[in-house]
C-alpha cells in the first residue's frame, strides 16, 4: 500500500524546522510504524538524503522510549499502544499521515521526532521512590500487602514514562504521570511514611520543569497506552492538599555529637 | 594466560559469608574519595550505581538511552526466581543452586552459583520494600508461579511485566542517590573505550549522542553493565539497541571474553513475518504453565487448528518428556520445535512456527482466569499477528533471547583487567551453557545490589592506584581511537546501508551458530564473516558528522564491533566438539537427539584473549570442578 507521510524535521534543538512531504510506496500491512519508517529510512538513505531521527529501543511497548503524534494524536490514538505496537493494517492505502514530535516546553526537541525527557527523571529524582538503601530490607512476608492494593499499585506501576499523556494535554501538564507514580506506592503499606513528602517533592519539581497545571480535561487517560486512569491525579491532589496542610519546616538536628 | 577464579574453598555453604568476611573494607570517610564509572543502567547498573552511591562513593553512571528507566531489563515479562520456599512445596536455597547447575548443562561454577542462590531470597525482600507491585495472595501474602527447568514453584512476579517493576525498583533507587548529588547521570551517552594505565582500568571514553562530544571520564574502578549481545543475530527479543560494544571494545583492551558461542534461544517467540522485520517478539515462558503446545501429527496438514482432532495432533513435549512437559528447559523445547518443523509438522504461512494452545484451560480455569495472568500478553500476540489467542492457539517460533557468554570475571566479578568489574548478562559467570527461565533478573540484581557492593570495596582498599587525569597518555590515546574510528565510518560513503550489513551477519550467524551448529557451517561462517566485514568498511554508507544526533552512526559503530563478535562466537563454537545447552552440536548427539556433552574434555570456561586485528585470539581454559552437584545427563523425561 502507499501512505502520504508529512514528516516534522528539525535539525538540532536549534534548528526552526519545518514538514517535509515523502511518498511511501511500499508499505505492507504487516509491518509496524516504526518498521514502515525502517524502510522509508533505507530509501532516504539510499537517495544520499538525511534519515528520520526518531526514539525507539524495545518494540515491545514496554521501554516507553518511542512516541510521536501521528495526525495529531499521541502514539496515534488507538487503544493501548505505543507506536511500535501499531501496525499498518490499521491504515488504509492512500492515507494521508502528519508526524510530529511530542509538543511540550518541558520535552525540546533534540532531532526530527525525538524529543528530550529529562524532565520526568528529575521529577522521580525529587521524591518518586521509598527510601531503603540496600541490605536494609526485611523478610518479603513480613509486609502483608492486601491483594487490591497491590492490583492498584500495579495498575498505576504500569507506566512507561513515555510521555503521551503530556503531548495529548492541551495544557502540556504532567499530571497523569506524576499521579500515577504517586499513587503505585501510595497503595503501598510501604509507601506511607513518605507519603506527602512525596507528593509536595514531585509536584513541585514538576512545576519547575515547566509542566502546566491539570484542568481535568482527561485527554492524558484517552491517550494513555497503559490505560492509567485520571483517579491517579484526584489521589495526587489528595495528597498534595494533604501534605500542604500538614507541611513543617523540618526539625532542628538534635543530638549533635 | 591463568585464570584464576577465587572461588573461596572450604564449605560451599559458609563460602560467601566467610568471603565476605576476609575482604578488606574502606572506611566511611574514605569511599568519597572514590570514583566509580558505571557503564549500563539496567537491573545491574542501576542497582550498583544505587547501592554504590548509597555507601559514600563517588558514582558516575552512563545510558544510552534517553533516561535510565529504557534500559533493556525492563521488557522481562515472566519473573524472579528466589528460593524462599514460600509454598512449602520443598524448595531450598540449595535446590535452586541444584536446578541452575543443571539446568546450566555443567558449564557454570558451582561457588558462583551457590551464592546466586543465597542471594536470591534477599532480593526479594529488598524489592518489596522499594515498592515493587509483586503479585498477591488474598491474604495479603506474595504469589509463585513455576518456570521452566523447576519442579518447584519459586518465581515471583508482577503480571506480565516483572523485568519493568524491578527496574522502576532499581531506577527509582538511582534516581534517589542522583537527587542527592552521590550519583551523576548521563544519560544519551556512549562507552566507546576503556582507558587502561598500568595495567589497571581507569577510565573510559564517552560519546554524547546528542552533539557528538567526545569525553575521558577518569575514575578508580569501572563497572560494564551493559546486557548481552544477542544483537549479533540482527533479529532478536533484545532491543533495537542493545549492543556489545563497550564489553567488545575493553575485550580489545585486554579484558577475556568467555564462552561467547553460549546463545540462548527461546521457544516461545512470534514468528518471523517478512524481510523488513525489525525484531522478534518474546512471549512469556509462563505461558508454558497453561498452555499446551502442539503441531499436527500428519506433516503438511494445512487445516486451521480448530478442525485438527486431538487424535491427530501431537502435543510432542509433553509426549517427549513426561515429567516436565511443556515446562522443559528453553533449550530443550527450542529444539524439540525446530526438529518439529524441519520434519515437514510446522505451522502457519512460513511452516516456521508450532502452536500454543490455551483451550484446555480456558475450559478449566475460565477464560477470566486467564486474562488475568496473562491478559497483556495475549493483548500484545493480538496487535502484533492480528489473531485473538482467546479463540485460535498462538503460533510460536524460537528466537536469540540471551547470552550466557560474555567478559570472563572472578568470583568478585572482576575481569582480568584489575579494576574493570562486569555485571548481569555482559559477564558470563552463573548460567552456564542454558539459562533457567527467571534467572537473569535474579543475576542481574545480585551482583548490582550485593555481591559488586563488597568485592569493589575490597579492590579499592588494597589497589595501589597512581594519580591519573583526563589528559593521561592512555586518555588521549583511547580517544585517538575512537576518533579514527569515527572517520573511517563516516569517510567510508560507499552504497550500502549499515542495516543491510547487519541484517546478512544476523542470517550467516543465525544459519550457522544458531540453534543447530556442525563444523561445516561454522568453518563456511568463519570464512564469509570476514569477507562480509571487509565489504563492511569498503562500501558502508553513513550519512552526516559527528557533531550531531546521528543514529546511523552510533548503528555503524555496534554493527562493527558484532562483525568481529560473530566470528568469535563460530571460532568458539567450532572448537567445543560437544553439545551442551544451548550449543548444540549436530555431530555429537545421543540416539534420542540430546544434547551430549563430552565431561572429559570439555568441562571448562574457554576463555578468549585478543592479540591484535591480524591475529587469531589465544584460547585459556579455566577448568570446572563439580564437588556438590555431579554432572550427569540431563534428564527432564
């Protein structure tokens, strides 16, 4: 089949960037995105002209390293799957197709469709986590942990940090992101005793890194290929207004010496 | 060259912890003062790069990739073993050590194993306490589920995404010591040398993949953690970027590599669908506890399954190997459904492929049940193939998963460059010639969280480590290297795409060095390997400069360094004259068509040293001593 490609490319982040239109002839209904690109790449290179820059790494849906918009919507809008997990059989021939990098101040572009996520990182730095330096642990039993809680905490675990939801978001907000971290060990007995610590640390990073404020739009729980649903940001909030409440500042060091 | 293990003697039992013990410590206020390079930010980097970072040392950590979270551990579907004995069902730290010798086919040291073993309780636990989701009991109690190779059930897991929780795990642990300034991260940058001064490993050399920057990062000691090299095949379950060139370029820098023709292959894969496939698609091996596989007894017979009688359908596991069935080590059932398909009984369009039937426990458990343990995976069969598993069986092939070969190191998991550790899938120490199915992330977590934690400290404290800086000789020249490289590849402008190049090493290997080897096929290899590479630097085409984000040029590097690896791995191939694990050799096989191993004069760790681009490398032997677990056939029937 032939597929009608209009391409983002944009040299460095510096670069202004513009739609370049490419004419794919040979695309068969059983390749992936990506292995439609692959072969778009091999023609490009081959005419001696610049290859398409885009992130990928386990074609598996599971790294979370791939993700464009295609015709404007993340991974290109079907239910549960990243990019590489789109198959062309879901296009007909002669489609008509706009691929864009991910659109986020908190994400620039670094070439064509990829884009820099730093700023996820950061924010998982500033309080995603349990704090328990290795060797500390005891007996994996002794934590009883009710099997709900632990199918929630997986629901909201689940999260590749691709970035999807933060592209689908008319307001570029990291919410469903930081929701979902929050709540994966808030369902935790073991994510208690940091638990609004957590919340205040992410949500502030995130505001940092240029992520705008949630407006309940829900986009980011459409488009979400690991189905994370909008609950994870009202429990964020919770916490959030919880910890705000409840914050001190922290306690002179006694016992010096 | 000796090589010389350090396996403690004395009681296999009481080895580590007396190990532990004689190993000399740093003190506090001292391990700042340290530099530690870690290499590879999966199971095993992430959690050294944590735990190091924990104690007080200075930790600089690389990726590729645009964050630590990508790293490759993360796509493990199945699960981790531990040894908890949690269901009472008879297992013990010392039945686990038992099971991965075995399942090892012999070719693995039992001190380094016995210790995996110990080890792998205090995983469990560790992981726990960071939060990873492990499925549950009602009773709020962790659930097991069996793993091929195992009679036990011992596997711990987290849906069908156990690698991605114990990364998330490991990343959350590292991105906690990078908040707090004892790590560095960079992220989107590439080892392309190790800098070795006086016989010690003191550095590498990074490339930035954003701008090209080449830079020499000093440090005390370095740690590669940076996975397998299934890549060498072109088409396997290993990410788009997985690669060997850091292990390869400090192999070229004196670093041994052992047993590389030991290349795990398994079973239950998606077949190949055409020539533009990019890689292969695992599914997991739990789905051997439910599903039945199968192939139609007449050969040919090309009616949709659902009209295929159970009379004239062969279920050949289960009537092969009676007592394990379907759960048979990966080797064994990889092969079984090769000789299936060569014979004529193979399935689907290509005739590459058998089934994976879930209607019998569908039937049983319900089909609730079912989407319930295994729900993504059959999702994901779904996408992929376009075919509902609920209704018509999945086909399966096998395909390159693992690599049980990798860097020679010690019982401190050194390598024989002092000072250059190597962890998880890069180093070749605990599998043997198979790996047991829920293993790696087991091996991947022991050495990064507990075993590196103490044994670097050890080196650190009795090293004698001159005074080195950025501009040494051996920086300068490392990175002399790296440039010429460099330019050669993006000099060379000839008409082929490096993919191409990659893509007819993947089938030489795979036609050759796969899940059958003879030494017709490997000499034919050893002969085209280096045609193919001197085409290689002739005519491939990499568009660009350095000095921006090209991937065709950080391809062109990784596929290099696997045209050299390849024939290495046929060199060794060719020269274990047995078949053991997954180094099956066609001229040595039982009546049966078992793998027939040769105890006498193959129970060692052939070790390969480089000497130089003209010259073949030198082949050491570490020998293998079994004291507890004696080498016998491998039986699963």
């Amino acid at each position: 089949m032939k597929i009608i490609l209009h391409i983002w490319r944009q040299k460095s982040s510096q670069d202004k960037g513009r739609m370049v239109r490419y004419e794919h002839r040979d695309v068969n209904e059983h390749m992936s995105f990506l292995e439609m690109l692959d072969v778009l790449n091999e023609q490009l290179i081959t005419k001696g002209e610049d290859p398409i820059a885009f992130d990928h790494d386990c074609r598996e849906g599971i790294c979370g390293m791939c993700g464009f918009m295609i015709n404007g919507k993340a991974h290109g809008g079907f239910p549960r799957t990243t990019v590489c997990q789109l198959h062309m059989r879901r296009f007909k021939d002669g489609d008509e197709l706009y691929l864009e990098p991910w659109r986020a101040s908190a994400f620039p572009v670094v070439k064509d469709l990829a884009v820099n996520r730093s700023s996820f990182d950061r924010i998982i730095a500033a309080g995603g986590f349990i704090s328990v330096p290795t060797g500390s642990a005891q007996d994996a039993n002794n934590i009883l942990v009710p099997k709900q809680g632990a199918d929630l905490a997986m629901d909201a675990a689940a999260c590749i940090g691709c970035g999807a939801c933060v592209a689908a978001c008319p307001n570029a907000a990291a919410a469903l992101f930081v929701g979902a971290k929050i709540s994966h060990l808030g369902h935790l007995p073991q994510g208690q005793p940091e638990r609004h610590r957590r919340a205040l640390s992410m949500i502030r990073q995130m505001n940092v890194e240029g992520f705008a404020n949630c407006s309940n739009i829900g986009e980011c729980e459409a488009t979400c290929p690991k189905d994370i649903k909008l609950e994870v940001i009202a429990r964020s909030n919770r916490d959030f207004l919880k910890a705000s409440c409840l914050e001190r500042p922290a306690a002179e060091v006694a016992g010096v010496g | 060259m000796e090589l010389k293990s350090n396996v403690p003697t004395g009681p296999i039992e009481q080895a580590w912890d007396r190990h532990k013990f004689e190993l000399k410590l740093v003190n506090p206020a001292n391990k700042r003062k340290f530099n530690i390079l870690v290499v590879g930010s999966g199971l095993a980097g992430a959690s050294a790069a944590a735990s190091l970072g924990e104690l007080g040392y200075n930790v600089q950590c690389f990726c590729f990739q645009d964050s630590p979270r990508r790293a490759h551990s993360i796509a493990a579907q199945g699960g981790i073993n531990a040894a908890k004995n949690y269901h009472n069902d008879g297992d013990s730290v010392y039945r686990l050590f038992y099971d991965t010798v075995k399942g090892g086919d012999f070719r693995a040291r039992e001190g380094n194993v016995y210790r995996l073993a110990q080890l792998s309780v205090n995983i469990i636990d560790q992981c726990v306490a960071q939060g990873v989701p492990f499925a549950r009991e009602y009773g709020g109690l962790l659930d097991n589920r069996s793993f091929g190779g195992a009679q036990v059930s011992r596997t711990f897991y987290a849906r069908g995404q156990t690698g991605q929780q114990l990364l998330l795990g490991a990343y959350q642990a590292l991105e906690r010591q990078i908040g707090l300034g004892a790590v560095k991260m960079y992220p989107r940058t590439e080892m392309l040398d190790l800098v070795v001064v006086d016989g010690q490993a003191r550095g590498i050399v990074t490339r930035s993949l954003i701008d090209g920057k080449l830079e020499a990062h000093i440090g005390d000691a370095v740690i590669l953690a940076t996975g397998g090299y299934g890549n060498v095949f072109y088409l396997s379950t290993n990410a788009k970027g997985s690669n060997a060139t850091a292990i390869w370029r400090a192999y070229k820098r004196g670093a041994v590599f052992a047993n590389p023709c030991f290349t795990q292959i398994h079973p239950t894969c998606i077949p190949v669908s055409g020539d533009y496939q990019s890689k292969l698609t695992l599914m997991s091996e739990s789905l051997r506890n439910d599903g039945r596989i199968w192939v139609p007894k007449t050969p040919g017979d090309k009616r949709p399954p659902s009209q295929i009688p159970d009379s004239e359908r062969d279920y050949y596991l289960e009537r092969r190997y009676p007592s394990f069935g379907n759960l048979v080590p990966r080797d064994i059932a990889s092969r079984a459904a090769k000789t299936e398909c060569d014979s004529g009984h193979g399935v689907g369009e290509t005739s590459l492929g058998v089934y994976l039937d879930f209607t019998d426990c569908i039937k049983r458990l319900g089909k609730g049940k079912i989407s319930e343990r295994y729900g993504n995976l059959f999702e994901m069969y779904e996408r992929i193939t376009g075919e509902n598993p609920y209704e018509v069986p999945m086909r399966i092939y096998p395909a390159i998963h693992y690599t049980m070969g990798g860097l020679w190191v010690d019982y401190d998991l050194m390598s024989t460059i002092p000072g250059l550790f190597v962890l998880g899938e890069a180093n070749f120490s605990d599998h043997g010639a198979n790996r047991l199915g829920a293993s790696a992330l087991m091996q991947g977590l022991a050495d990064g969280y507990f075993i590196i934690s103490h044994t670097i400290g050890n080196y650190l404290a009795t090293a004698k480590l001159a005074e080195v800086t950025a501009d040494a000789p051996a920086a300068k020249d490392a990175i002399a290297n790296v440039v010429s490289i460099t330019r050669k590849l993006l000099g060379t402008n000839g008409t082929r795409s490096v993919d191409s190049f990659h893509r007819e090493l993947g089938k030489i290997v795979w036609d050759y060095c796969g899940m059958a080897r003879n030494e017709a096929g490997l000499k034919k290899a050893l002969s085209v390997i280096p045609t193919l590479r001197e085409e290689f630097w002739k005519t491939v085409r990499v568009l660009g400069s350095n000095e921006e984000f090209n991937q065709s040029l950080e391809k062109a590097g990784r596929v290099a360094d696997f045209l050299e690896l390849g024939e290495l791995m046929c060199l060794d191939a060719l020269e274990r004259k047995e078949s053991c694990g997954g180094h099956f050799r066609e001229e040595f096989q039982t009546p049966e068509g078992e793998a027939l191993r040769d105890d006498e004069h193959y129970s060692y760790v052939a070790a390969w040293e480089y000497r130089g681009p003209s010259a073949s490398p030198a082949l050491s032997k570490e020998p293998l001593a079994f004291d507890y677990v004696h080498p016998t056939q491998r039986s699963y029937k």
